[in-house]
C-alpha cells in the first residue's frame, strides 16, 4: 500500500504523502515534524518505539487548502491510544482544549477499540464499538470533507458524519500516539498517507503559515537547546564516573574531589526533583486558585448584588420622602394662605367695629394695634414652622425604622 501510494505521488501530483511532507524542507524533518518518541524511515513512521518515553506523534506541514477534500490513512497499532487531529495549529495537544477535531482509537480489555470522534462543533462526543480488533493487521481510515460535511468511514464503513461550519477549509493533520503504560509491545506505525482535493485548491494562508513556521522554529531552538545540555550533563558525569573508576580504594586528596563532584550531582538532581512541572502547575491551578478565584467570584457578585437592591431601597426611601415632603409644602402653603384671609379678615372686622379711633390725631394708636396685629401673625407662622419640621423628622425617622 505504501510503494502504491509513493507511485501515485510520483505519478499525480494531487497525490501528497506524508514523508516527505509537502511544503517542509528535508533539513525540516527531524525538527519539525517528529515529535516526542518518532522514528521516521524508509516505509513506516515507528511511533512510542522507547521504552523511556510513551509519545511520540507527527505533525503535517500540508494544510487542506480546498472546499472539498478526501484523505486515507493506513496504519496499525498495539495497546496504544491512536490520535488524529484537524487543527488550524501545527502540532496542538490533543489531551488539552484546542480548535478542531480530535478522532480516537483506544484499546480496551476485552480485545475491542473504541472509535470516536470530538471537536468544537461535535456535539455530542460520537462513539463507535469495533470488536475483535486485529492488533497486527493494517486498518485503514478515510476522512471525506464535502462542503460543510465531513465522512469518517473505517475500512470502507461509513462510521461518523459531522456537519461543520466551515472551520475546515484550511487545517493540518497531526498524528500522536500514547502508550498507557511502558512497554515492549506497545507500538503504533504510520504505513501511509494520501491527500486528494476534490475541488479547486484555495490559496494558502500566508500569515497562518508564517506563525506556523515560527513556533515550530522556536521549539526546534529549545529542542537544540536542551540536547547540548543533556550532551553536557552527560559529558561531566563521564568524566566523574572516570574520576571515581580512577581513585577506587584510594583515600588521598582525590577522593576529596570527588566527593564534591558527587555533591554536585546530588544538588542537580534535588534541584530538578523540586522543578516544578507543567502538568503539576496545572493541578495546581485547577485544585487550588481555581476554587478560591471562584468563590471571590461568587461573593464578589452576592456583594454586588446587596449593594444594587440597598440602592433601590434608599431610592425609593428618598422618592417616598421627597413626595412626602412636596405634600407638607403644599399644606403648609395652603395653612399660610388661609391664615393670612383669615387675619386680612379679622382686621377688616376690627376696623368697621371702631372707625373712630383712626383718625388723623390718633396715629399712634393706629401703628400700635397694626404692631399688634402683625406680631400675631408671625407668631402663628413661627408655629407652623415647627410644626412642618416636626413632622418631617417624624416621617425620615419612620421611613429608615422601616
């Protein structure tokens, strides 16, 4: 399957295969495309071939640039858990949150695989049973992608059919592959992979291929990195080992130095034993700052809450006041004016009882009741006054006992 699939490649150019990949130079292999405990050669990609590491996967530079598309994978596997993944991003987590769609083999007890297929717009989750999986045989996986649906058929049977929104036009395919525990047997080979658009091919994205690039540069970089430093590592402890093969049984100054070189190791390997790793800083944050950011959430918005009601609250005290206050004006404006008829009238009768006593020589008389007369009247006012006060601190106090 994998020579037919090279002679198609070499014959077809709408054929792709996955090594070596379209769009990747040689050079860019072994530094961008493999990941974790992946061995490419000549006929097969050998992943989580190591017993010290249980990942390993493979990463496509080929994104889908077209409406329609179809692929085929053949490929076999041994206890591990099988990924696929279609994610606008080179070579995502498939354990964690990502943009795209995730299709699972996962072996179970009973010599049978679960088949799945997650996403974004995969809701819910799908499940299929395949028992009596061969473990050494190849299978074969075809994705078709017609408009805004996608077919996942496992050896020619029709498995899963998702419609999408067309968040598909232009993603990458990434393989990975986990060992549940370490051992021997537990393998998974990539035989082939075969890329056909059906419809015309689109341009790729300039700006998604350039981030693309660059992050799989930065962690080819760190990559570099870390292998000088493991070199390092490896070349001092050589020489401590050699230190130590040469001063066996010998108790003179050299054993002195080797027993800070011994020091120096054993500080090393306290020291990476207390780096702290990203899968524990996770659990960190998921067990310990997550519950407290949401209960200062939860009381933060029960606060919040308190506070807008006792809002409402002193707006409708201070309407109710401001209505009542309005009203005692407006009693207390009519309780004046009444007062002043009423005096304008006494006044009126004093002076048809005794039209005598305002003569021209009795002026002073005159301006002594008028004194009189209008001391009355402030008096009455002053009292209406207290009243209005009185009973205006009378309803506030009522209004805030309530």
């Amino acid at each position: 399957m994998f020579l037919y699939s090279l002679f198609l490649a070499a014959t077809d150019s709408e054929y792709q295969l996955s090594v070596p990949f379209l769009r990747t130079l040689p050079g860019e292999i072994g530094n961008w495309t493999l990941r974790g405990q992946a061995v490419a050669q000549k006929r097969v990609i050998h992943l989580t071939t190591a017993i010290p590491s249980v990942f390993g996967g493979i990463c496509s530079r080929t994104p889908t640039n077209a409406k329609d598309w179809s692929t085929n994978l053949d490929f076999s596997l041994d206890q591990d858990e099988f990924y696929i993944t279609l994610s606008r991003n080179v070579c995502p987590d498939p354990q964690s949150w990502f943009s795209g769609m995730n299709i699972t083999f996962v072996p179970l007890e009973n010599g049978s695989v679960s088949f799945s297929v997650k996403g974004n717009e995969v809701i819910p989750p799908r499940t299929n049973i395949i028992d009596n999986f061969n473990f050494s045989k190849q299978h074969t996986v075809q994705i078709v992608k017609k408009g805004r649906n996608i077919e996942i058929s496992y050896e020619n049977e029709l498995q899963f059919n998702v419609s999408t929104f067309g968040a598909y036009d232009q993603t990458y395919f990434s393989f990975f592959a986990q060992s549940p525990v370490k051992c021997n047997r537990c393998i998974t080979n990539i035989h082939g992979f075969t890329y056909i658009p059906t419809s015309e091919r689109r341009k790729i994205d300039e700006s998604l291929d350039q981030r693309n690039r660059k992050a799989l540069r930065t962690t080819a970089n760190k990559r570099e990195t870390m292998k000088m430093m493991r070199r390092a590592v490896m070349q001092v402890v050589s020489q401590y080992i050699e230190e130590a093969l040469g001063n066996d049984d010998n108790f003179t100054g050299q054993s002195v130095q080797l027993k800070d070189s011994l020091a120096e190791i054993k500080e090393t390997i306290l020291r990476a034993n207390h780096t702290v790793s990203s899968k524990q800083l996770k659990q960190l944050i998921d067990e310990k700052i997550s519950p407290v950011l949401e209960k200062s959430y939860h009381r933060f918005e029960n606060v919040a809450n308190a506070m807008f009601s006792t809002k409402m609250d002193m707006v409708n005290i201070w309407r109710d006041t401001g209505n009542q206050l309005r009203q005692i004006r407006s009693d207390l404006s009519l309780n004046c004016v009444q007062i002043e008829n009423e005096a304008r009238k006494y006044i009126f009768q004093v002076f048809k009882l005794a039209p005598e006593e305002f003569h021209e020589d009795n002026h002073e008389n005159e301006k002594e009741n008028l004194s009189f007369y209008l001391g009355i009247i402030c008096l009455i006012e002053f009292i209406a006054y207290c009243i209005f006060f009185l009973r205006y601190h009378f309803v506030v106090l009522s209004k805030k006992r309530e």
